[in-house]
C-alpha cells in the first residue's frame, strides 16, 4: 500500500496533466508542455497536486484490495470446492479480485479526476477536497454517480489484474517458487 501510495504522490502532476489533456477541447493543439506552462501560470504550482488525496487512497486501496482478494478467495476456494493449486484456481480467484477491486477503487478514482479536472480560473473551486467532493456528489446525482465509468474501470482493471495475477503465479512455478 505505502510504495503505490508513495510512488502516486510523486507522479501525480503528469496524472494531472494527462487527465486535464484528455479533457481539452483544443484537439490535440496544446502538448503536454503548454498545458504544464498554462496550469502553473493560472493556477500556481500547487495545482500539479490537485487530487493527490485520492489519488494516493486509490493506488493503495487498489494493491491491498487486489493482493487481499486474491489471496482470501483462493484459500476459500482451496478449502470450500476441489479446486486445488493451477489455472482455474488462479483464473476465478484474480477475476474476483478484479471486480472487488474495481467495486473498492472506482468511487474514489471518480473523485480524484473531478478533483483533477478542476481548475481554480474557471468559476471558483467547487470542491474543498476529496471527502467533500464524494459528499456532494452523493447529494446532488446520488450513490450511483460514484461509479460512473465504472465498467470502463473494470474492462482495464478486470483483465489487468487476472493476467497480473495468472503470469505471476506461472513465472513463480517455472522459477522453482511456491504459489502466491
């Protein structure tokens, strides 16, 4: 959880830039450098950091949610159905990870890029910080907007986490080591 907390915190500016990018209407016309000029002269340094609350809640509730899920669910599995140590075991135990991972982690990516997406010259702050954003958010389009994007999520993250975790345990077999 610390290493992708930490390691969010200190990239989270290009997050910012590359999420203020994706949303610009100047189609391709503003690079990367521009946007990063632009966001310093409008909105000060600090705004590089806009975000980086949830971001950084996101990238460790993530790797504890993916590795907790995974490990719980292929002992449960082990002990509950003749499953036993392979392939199937592996498959079911990541692909549940991956859906309770994307279930934990969506509401608070949904923060974090609206907090990214906000930008101080342009109507005031709407938002103090990620709990107040969740909170108005949940007053104003109810529980359901905190999983908007939700199956695009877990379209990248599902596949994502079960070849992570499948890859990971064949490599462990060939190299002589125990399963996860």
């Amino acid at each position: 959880m610390f290493a992708g907390a930490f390691a969010t915190g200190l990239t989270n500016p290009m997050e910012v830039l590359k999420v203020r990018l994706q949303m610009s209407s100047d189609m391709g016309k503003s690079g990367p450098i521009s946007e990063l000029q632009r966001t310093v002269s409008e909105e000060g340094i600090k705004a590089l950091w806009k975000g980086v609350g949830p971001a950084m809640a996101r990238a460790a509730a993530l790797t504890a949610s993916q590795l907790a899920t995974y490990d719980e669910t292929k002992q449960i599995l082990v002990k509950w159905t003749s499953l036993r140590e392979g392939f199937h075991l592996h498959l079911i135990s990541s692909t549940v990870a991956g859906i309770l991972s994307t279930l934990i982690t969506a509401p608070v990516d949904m923060v974090k890029t609206r907090l990214m997406l906000q930008r101080q010259s342009k109507g005031g702050i709407i938002y103090k910080n990620g709990f107040n954003c969740a909170y108005q958010v949940l007053l104003t389009e109810g529980p359901k907007a905190l999983y908007k994007g939700g199956f695009a999520i877990f379209a990248r993250l599902g596949p994502q986490t079960t070849i992570t975790f499948i890859l990971c345990e064949e490599l462990r077999k060939h190299a002589g080591l125990e399963a996860i």
